[in-house]
C-alpha cells in the first residue's frame, strides 16, 4: 500500500486527531525546545493534523508555516482545523520538497521521516531547502533501540525504515547537515497501570510498559544547516 493510501484510509477514520493527541506527550517538549524566532518560515513534514504548526504559530508567533503530507486527506483535515491565513497544507513528497533553496528557518518532523521511501535523500532535500543556521528537528518513537516499536512494521503495509540513534547522526551528517544534539524525551503523560493490572492487551508486564515510555521515549536528533 502506499503512503497516501494508507494515511487516507487514518484521515478519513479520525485517526488524524488521534495521532495527534498521542505524540503531544513528547512532541510540546521537542517543540519548546526550538529556536523558532518571530516571522520564521517552517516546514512540518508528515504534518498530519497540523498540530505542530499551529502550536509554533501560538507559542513562538512564527511566520509563515507550511504543512506538507504525502496524504490529500491529512492535508484536507489539517485545512479545517485552521482559519489562520498565515499556515497553508501542501500534499508533496519527501522525495521531492516543493520550496526553493535556502528559503526556510527550520523544519520539524513528527513520527513521519521514517515513512520516505528515500530517507538518506529527504535529508539532501531538507538540507537544501534551510537556510544557513536553519534547524531540522526530527522525532520518532520507531528507531532500533526501542525494542518495543519493532512489531509496528507488522501493522502497517508501508515500508518504514528503523535507523539506530547513531545511525540518524551518521545520516544527518552525510546530507551536510552538523548535529546540534541527540536525545531521548520520555513520556510522563502515559499512565502506567499497577503491576497487578498486568498482562493487558498490550503489554506482558508493568516492566515492559515502563521501559518502553519512561526510558525509550522519542527520540529526537537535531541538524544545523552549515
């Protein structure tokens, strides 16, 4: 299945807010942390509902903001829940970003970067399209030192690629990019049921459970362009 039609079918069945009530937990920490000043331009790739954008519109009072998913229906949703003139929804491919070179301050990416069926030249694309001291923050909960996000690939029919947390610096680096900073952000937000309510539908133990949320968390890697 491809992208489009696999976030389509998610648009359409309301799971756009849904990912988007789950990713705040660590996604509001990775955003505060961004030096997004008065009237800079962004790119939200995979934007989904659009969340990302209207909070650095709210918080940090940024300029223009672009949205682009590879989903007509995403972008469609992420539409309606706006009457801000100043952000606009794009349907686009990571492959091929439609902004001109050094046009943008800086770039975020929330649980979607995995998704680019190229991602070592999304990062080529996202390093042209920044301006010099332009930032691209990227977060996801799928990377290869999370254990428990392995299975994911099984539930959902694109492809996704799972780099290391070394890996993502490797990468960063080769697409011209320096890394500013690599972390993990836990989620405190998830509660985390006592040890006697376990096994449940999701989780074998309160060990696994905690690891997974408290430990692991999002992983977040941030690139400076040169």
């Amino acid at each position: 299945m491809s992208v489009r039609a696999e976030f389509d079918a998610w648009a359409k069945d309301g799971r756009d807010r849904g990912m988007e009530e789950r990713h705040w937990h660590t996604a509001k920490h990775a955003l505060a942390r961004m030096p997004v000043e008065a009237g800079d331009t962004i790119v939200d790739l995979g934007c989904g509902s659009g969340y990302a954008g209207r909070a650095l519109r709210d918080t940090k009072d940024a300029g223009r903001v672009w949205g682009l998913d590879g989903s007509p229906e995403m972008a469609h949703n992420a539409r309606s829940y706006t009457d801000d003139g100043a952000v606009a929804y794009l349907v686009g491919d990571f492959g091929s970003l439609p902004f001109a070179t050094d046009s943008v301050d800086h770039v975020w990416s929330m649980e979607a970067f995995y998704y680019a069926a190229d991602p070592a030249h999304t990062l080529e694309e996202v390093a042209r399209i920044l301006r010099p001291g332009g930032t691209f923050y990227c977060a996801v909960n799928y990377y290869e030192e999370n254990v428990h996000s392995h299975e994911w690939q099984e539930f959902i029919e694109v492809e996704m690629t799972r780099w290391s947390a070394p890996e993502y610096r490797e990468r960063f680096r080769e697409a011209g990019l320096h890394v500013a900073e690599q972390d993990t952000i836990p989620d405190r937000d998830i509660d985390i049921p006592d040890a006697d309510a376990f096994p449940t539908d999701d989780w074998e133990t309160r060990e696994d459970m905690v690891e997974r949320y408290r430990t692991y968390g999002t992983l977040l890697t941030v690139g400076v362009a040169p």
